[in-house]
C-alpha cells in the first residue's frame, strides 16, 4: 500500500476560496462564446480556445484563483491543456478554462460552450455516441482510497461490500464496481472528488474509488493538513484518458493527437507526470499510449 503521511502545513484555507469563486464562474459560463466560428468550425483552426477542466481534483485539475484566465487553474491536466492549445498555435491570451464536472462536461461540448475537454475523461464507448475523442494523452487505473485507520480491513475493491463508497455524478467509477464487478456497496453521492475527501476525512463514507491519479493528487491534499490516507495499490481498470471535442471534429482530433505525440516526444508529458505525481510513488506510464483514432 502507498502511504500519504503528515506533509505539514495546512492549505484548507486557499481551497476553500476557490471552491467558492467556482461556482460563479459556472454560471457565466453559457454567456460566452466558443473559440471556433460556425456550426462546423474545427479546433484545428480555431484563433481562439475554451478548455474545459476539473477544479476539484489536486494534481489533476484545480482551481487556485477567480476567473476563467490562464493561470486560474493548475494541474496535470492542466498544463497538457495549456500544451495542446500552443501546440495549435493558439496564444495563451486567448486561452480560457472553464470548470466542468463529470456531469456536465458533454453537455457544455455540445452546447459549444467549451471546445475541448481535458479533464480526467476516459474514453469508453458509450461517449463515443457523444464526442470525439483524440487520444489518449494518459493511461490511469481505477483503485482504492481508505483512511489510514481502515487500511488493514480494506485491501481492494472487494473488501468493500456494505462499506460506504463516495458514487459521483456521471463517473464511471462506482457503477463499475457496484455492476460490473458486483461489489454491492452502499453508495454516499457528492459532487465531485474533492467532496469525497472531505467527507471520507469527516468519516461519512469508508473509501473513495476513481482513477489512481486522482487519488494520488487528492492523498497529497489530506497529508498537507494532516489527514493520513492510503491507497491500496489494487487496480482493476485501464482509463483512456482522452481529450473530448464536438463530435465530428475529425480534424481537430488529428490536430491534438499530433500535438499529444509531441508532448511525449519533447518529454513534457513525462516531466509534467514526475512534477505533479512522482512523490506519491505511483508506476507512471511514460510512452506514448496508442490512440483510439478519430471518428
């Protein structure tokens, strides 16, 4: 098992800041304009670029500022974002983040609030139906996250039948152990992965299920305030991350698997891994995934 240990500090207060300015950031968010021109614009051409990301997610996808500028956000994701639009030739300036949750993401797509996701999405055949997908830039595994306390009593996915397990909106992570794998554990519903934290820490749930980086990133977070977390080292799955455009945008999804090649061939993908996840020890993938081809 990995163990996220006391790092010292607190950074409660900074989160707390802006878990609140996200949401208003949300609501401006159908006002504004999309960075392609037309029904049929490509990302390939666009001047101008709106990201969609996570807010909640540390080492992933994190709000650490208002507004929808540039630097608003940091993370992993993040930046592979920031490197996908340079690679298109867009200028930072003309760059915007929007947040999205697992819940909202295809809808803000196909309402052309935002042009691209790159926010922990997997690929899977069902969305598929819904968005195009370039990729994937990052190959994640689904495991386990446990208060330190509870680490010698849940081992995997399968200790947690009758446990408590934090089941977000539009994830496919609980469904997958709940149906696929049968586990029948009791789900506790929160909005995003940053809400499971807070309510696994406050003992309102047992464990936390997702992709192992997303866990890393949200077991760094507990450790800086104090709060110890272990993740189990168990994964059951492979998670495609990929980068979501409108569906149809055929040109635009070669455009970002050229640009992903090249983060990987300059090393930027791999340092970015090392920079927001080395510490927590996890086996990071440093080669190019093969890509699931545009359609």
């Amino acid at each position: 098992m990995r163990r996220f240990a006391n790092a010292g500090g607190t950074g409660r207060a900074r989160r707390a800041g802006a878990a609140l300015l996200g949401a208003a950031a949300l609501l401006t968010a159908a006002a504004c304009g999309v960075g392609g021109d037309g029904d049929d614009a490509s990302v390939a051409a666009a001047e101008k670029l709106v990201i969609g990301v996570n807010r909640d997610q540390p080492g992933v996808g994190l709000r650490i500022a208002d507004g929808d500028s540039y630097d608003a956000f940091e993370g992993f994701d993040v930046r592979v974002a920031k490197e996908i639009a340079r690679n298109l030739g867009v200028n930072a300036a003309n760059v915007t983040f929007r947040e999205v949750t697992s819940d909202n993401r295809e809808e803000l797509l196909e309402d052309r609030v935002i042009d691209l996701v790159v926010a922990s999405y997997s690929i899977t055949p069902e969305r598929k139906l819904k968005a195009t997908f370039a990729g994937p830039y990052y190959v994640a595994h689904q495991d386990v996250m446990v208060r330190e306390a509870d680490a010698a009593r849940i081992r995997s996915i399968h200790d947690l039948g009758g446990e408590r397990v934090c089941r977000v909106a539009g994830s496919t992570s609980f469904p997958r152990i709940h149906e696929e794998q049968g586990v029948r554990a009791v789900p506790v519903d929160a909005g995003g992965y940053g809400e499971c934290l807070e309510l696994l820490a406050q003992g309102r749930l047992d464990a936390v299920s997702t992709d192992d980086l997303i866990l890393a990133g949200l077991a760094r977070e507990a450790a800086a305030d104090g709060r110890s977390m272990r993740i189990v080292n168990a994964p059951i799955s492979d998670e495609r991350y990929g980068v979501a455009l409108r569906r149809g945008d055929v040109a635009g999804c070669e455009a970002v698997n050229e640009a992903i090649t090249r983060m990987y061939q300059d090393d930027t993908i791999p340092i970015q891994l090392e920079r927001w996840f080395g510490p927590t020890e996890l086996n990071l993938s440093k080669t190019v995934p093969q890509f699931e081809g545009c359609e």
